[in-house]
C-alpha cells in the first residue's frame, strides 16, 4: 500500500511534503529514500525519532500494529492518518491513560 498509493501521492499534493520513511528491509529503505529524495530514514525500531521530525504519520502496518504506531504518534503530538482500523477489536481502541 505504501510503496504503490501513499508514497507516490506525494508527487501531487501540494500542501505536504514527504520528509521521513519508516521502513524494516534496509535495502528498499534505502532505495526508497534515494527514490523520494527523503534523508530521513528509519527502522521501526527508530520510531520515535521519526517522530521527532515530522507533523503526521500515515499508518501503513499490518492491521494488529496500527493501534501500538497511531498511540505512539498521538502521544508525541503528531498527527494520524491511519487508513484502516485503529485496532483489531473496539476494546484495543480505548485508550486507559
């Protein structure tokens, strides 16, 4: 999803600019940094640090990380697009603190 509708879109839009890529194969990390012109790159491991250096995040993981990476973000302050479900359940999508 990321690699054919989310990162090519930014191509278009004027209002947004791509500056971070988060991503776990290092290779197409890179390439895709080199493909984007993106400096910033970073494993999911390096979230947080992403973080630091963007407004918003679209959440583009398998369906039962999404509510772990948007929770992460909103707490940084940073805004979410998360295109399909928050969570798995609606109890996983209520937040305690």
């Amino acid at each position: 999803m990321s690699q054919v509708a989310v990162l090519p879109a930014f191509r278009f839009v004027q209002n947004s600019e791509l500056v971070a890529i988060v991503f776990s194969d290092a290779e197409k990390r890179r390439k895709l940094g080199k493909k984007y012109r993106v400096e910033h790159l970073y494993t999911y491991d390096e979230y947080e640090q992403a973080l630091s250096v963007v407004d918003a995040v679209n959440i583009v993981v398998p369906n039962h990380l999404h509510r772990d990476y948007a929770v992460r973000a909103a707490k940084a302050g940073v805004h979410v697009l998360c295109e399909k479900p928050m969570a798995v359940t609606e109890e996983e999508c209520e937040i305690d603190d």
